[in-house]
C-alpha cells in the first residue's frame, strides 16, 4: 500500500461548484492512480457561513459526481473527528504550546484599530503587514488581561528575514521573504482557529503527504510552511492547479454557466461525463485523449502534467462529451437515467407497466442519438403522442402536390396490408416507393415526414414509425390523403 494521503476539504459556505469539484477529482484520480488514500474533511469553523445544508449538499454533489473516499464524514477513519469544529481542543492544544515557546502571542489590537493601520500602509505604499504592537507585552500579563474578559486574538510570531522556499509541482520553486508576511492571526477573538491555522495542524495530524488545491492559495503556502516549522512537522509537497477562466478569459462566474454541481446533474449531464470534463481543466493525458473513461484518466493521471496556464471552462466541450458519454451507455442504463425525465414530462405514468417500459425502452434506443444531455429527450417526445398536429403553410403546398399525394397513398396501402411496422420494414417501403413514383431526396421523404411527424426534421423516420406503430401512423396519413 501507499504512503500517499491527499485530501479534499470544503468550507461548507456554499453548494459545490466547479472549481470545488475539480479539486476533489483531481485528489481523487492521484490517490487512485498510486493507491493512496484520499481524506474528506470538512472546515466548517467560519461558524456564521457554515451551514448543515451546505455540509449535506457537498456530500451529496460528491457522491452524485462519483468520488468516494477512504476517511471523513460517514466512512470515519483513525485520524478523527473529520469535522473542523469538533476538533477545537486538539487546536488549543498546539496553541497553548506554540505560546509557551514564544512562538505565538497574544494581540489586543481592536479591529478598527488594525483597519486605521492598513489604510496608513496603504496610502504610503506600504506592504500591508501587522506592525507587532503587541509582541512584547509579557505572556503572563497577556493571560491576566484575557482573563480579565479584554478580547484578544492569537498571533503567530513570524521570523525574520528567513527566506522560504518550496518546490510546487505545478510552479516549480517558489521563494517567498518571510518580512513580506507581518505576523499572522492564528486564533480569531472567538477562539476558533484560522484557516492557515488549522489547515496545518490537521493536515500534520492527519498525516497529508500532497496537498493539491487552487493557485489561490499560493499566497498562504508559505505562511503554513512556518507553521509546519514550528510545530516541528514535515511539510507535505503541494501541486497548486491552474486557475479556471470563462471562454471570454475573465474568471469563471455564473454568467460563464458555471452551475453548482447539482445543478448539472438536473440538466441532465451524466457524472462520468462531468469526471471527463473537469480532468481537462488544467491536465491532459500523455496521448492527447480528451474522450474518456476513469480507466484511461486514472492510468494516465500524474502530478507532471499540470498546466500553468489558466483552463479555459468550455460549455461546449462539456455538451459534446456528455453526448459522447450517452452514446456509450448500455441500453439498460440509458433507460434507467431517461426514465425520470420521461416521467416528469408526463409521457410515462410512474407505476409503468412491462409494456410501457418495453416502449420507453425502444424510444430511448431510437432517440439517444440525438440528446446531448438527458433533458433533451423531452423535446423528442412529443411527436409519438400528438396526433392532430397542424402543418405550416409551406409543408402544406409540398404534401398537396399530385406527386406527394399519389406517394402518401402507395405508403398508406402498404401500410395497411402490413402485419407489424418494423424499423426494417419502413426502410423498405420507402426504397419500394422510390421506384414506384420516381421521386428521391427531399421530394420523397419530405412528404412523409411531414405528415407522419408534423415536422421538416428529427429522429430518423423509420425509427418513429416503429415507435407509433400502424394505428397511429394510418391515422396520420389519412388526415392528409
């Protein structure tokens, strides 16, 4: 077994969006292609944003895009609790040391106070950093002042002048002087930690050895690296992926389409399709392949193959390879996915019979093809249960032709000495009315489909006749002939 533990961790703010998902795959696809393990942890200590909904949502959405993993919520481990806000005996813990190590002092700095500050810093040019008012004052003071009720928020005392420097899979080495930090709050006035806080402790503790997340947080990785530090910890390796751009290349925001996962998944786009999709944002496989399966991604999937450049979030490459994914479904499952929509539209009662699943089955087996997320098959549908369609005036002058109406006669007669309307059969008859009436191209299937479907284009005919079967059809034709 490998040594390689990654993980996954949401701030329960918000539903899942791309961004989130395709971190979580990309944690997913290492620990599987190196038989690691991947760790779902929950930071839930921003407790006025935090909610349960949000927390049930991320499961949800991670479990409908298929990543499972090995320890957190649900599935429970050895390196618990997996929640952010039931660890915070473990934080204090590390805090009471790092303090009397000299490591971390107490600050009574007021908010506005520190606003004053950076607004000054700013008007002269100035980095913005904490001008350590509060370093000196003596840990025993600082502890009487706190228990006298004064509020105070912890600092982390910064070195200085220390180069840091670590190497990123994606960035390559990246340095960063430690005076451009200022010392860090590392324990907010209501006790609960901070997220670079937090982040390392429980990343040590649960023995991380490869953090990959957004270039967002390239800015914090140093800060953590003196954490780690001075926690005597070792610090795990970290791949920091491309950021995620819309198509006219400004960061990626609803009107680019960018949905929360399960807003996807109601459109109708498939999970392996998504897995597909979001593997290409920011990677790509040694062979170029761009439609794939999770054996191909988890194969070929390793940390050089990043890009530094931005990904660029196409909705149009998202559509062509959730088609793609429907194509290759088997029947049985495509059936099973487009049932729901069938019976929301109200062309499938929900107790269906044998019968009427036999039919749904063969009207997915026809219009598959044609649907590039499961939705659209409600668009598809209509055609099979409107029988008293009217027709636009063009159409009408084409099937009112002398031509038209002696080819809708010899199609109607046929039909009716027919035993059953085989998808076969309708092929047939229409090559047999090709050299009955002479007619080819538009001028022979124009008419039919015409008035079989009341529309100039569609699923193939000989599929929909199959599906509407005699009755139907007859019906069609004689209200035209």
């Amino acid at each position: 077994m490998s040594d390689i533990r990654v993980r996954f961790a949401p701030s329960p703010t918000g539903f899942l969006h791309i961004g989130n998902a395709r971190t979580a795959l990309f944690n997913w696809l290492y620990a599987k292609s190196i038989k690691g393990k991947l760790i779902l942890r929950i930071e839930d200590t921003d407790q006025e944003r935090s909610t349960k909904e949000a927390v049930d949502m991320a499961i949800k959405s991670l479990k409908w895009l298929g990543i499972d993993w090995d320890e957190g919520p649900e599935v429970g481990g050895d390196y618990g609790p997996y929640f952010q806000s039931e660890r915070l005996d473990i934080y204090k813990k590390y805090t009471e040391k790092l303090m009397e190590e000299g490591k971390a002092y107490y600050c009574f700095c007021t908010s506005e106070e520190l606003e004053k500050k950076s607004n000054m810093q700013k008007t002269l040019n100035q980095p913005i950093i904490y001008d350590g008012k509060c370093k000196d004052i003596p840990l025993e003071e600082a502890k009487r002042r706190v228990a006298n009720g004064e509020p105070a928020k912890i600092r982390f005392r910064v070195p200085k002048n220390q180069q840091i420097v670590f190497e990123d899979f994606v960035r390559g080495v990246v340095k960063t002087n430690s005076d451009e930090i200022g010392d860090i709050i590392i324990v907010r006035e209501n006790g609960f930690p901070t997220y670079n806080y937090a982040v390392v402790i429980d990343d040590m503790l649960m023995k991380i050895s490869h953090v990959i997340r957004g270039e967002d947080h390239i800015s914090n990785t140093p800060k953590q690296i003196l954490i780690y530090e001075a926690l005597g910890a070792e610090v795990p390796r970290f791949a920091h992926t491309s950021s995620i751009l819309g198509n006219d290349r400004k960061k990626l925001s609803k009107r680019h389409g960018a949905a929360t996962l399960m807003e996807y998944k109601d459109e109708g786009f498939l999970p392996q399709a998504m897995r597909n999709f979001l593997a290409l944002l920011g990677w790509t496989h040694p062979e170029a392949m761009e439609n794939m399966n999770d054996e191909d991604m988890i194969k070929a999937f390793t940390l050089d193959r990043f890009s530094k450049s931005p990904a660029i979030f196409d909705t149009a490459k998202l559509r062509h390879l959730n088609a793609w994914h429907i194509k290759n479904l088997s029947l049985e499952e495509a059936t099973e996915l487009f049932l729901p929509y069938l019976i929301q539209g109200g062309f499938l009662k929900e107790n269906y019979t044998e019968q009427e699943y036999a039919w749904a089955k063969k009207l997915v087996s026809v219009i598959r093809h044609n649907c590039v997320v499961l939705s659209d098959i409600v668009k598809y549908v209509p055609v099979f249960f409107e029988n008293d369609f009217e027709l636009t005036d063009e159409m009408k002058e084409i099937v009112n032709k002398e031509e038209s109406k002696n080819l809708l006669q010899f199609i109607k007669t046929n039909i009716e000495n027919a035993n059953e309307i085989t998808d076969q059969y309708m092929k047939d008859l229409i090559k047999q009315a090709q050299k009955e009436t002479g007619l080819k191209g538009p001028n022979l299937y124009h008419p039919i489909r015409y008035v079989i479907t009341g529309s100039s284009a569609g699923t193939e005919l000989s599929h929909i006749c199959e599906l509407l079967g005699k009755e139907n059809i007859l019906y069609r034709l004689s209200k035209y002939i």
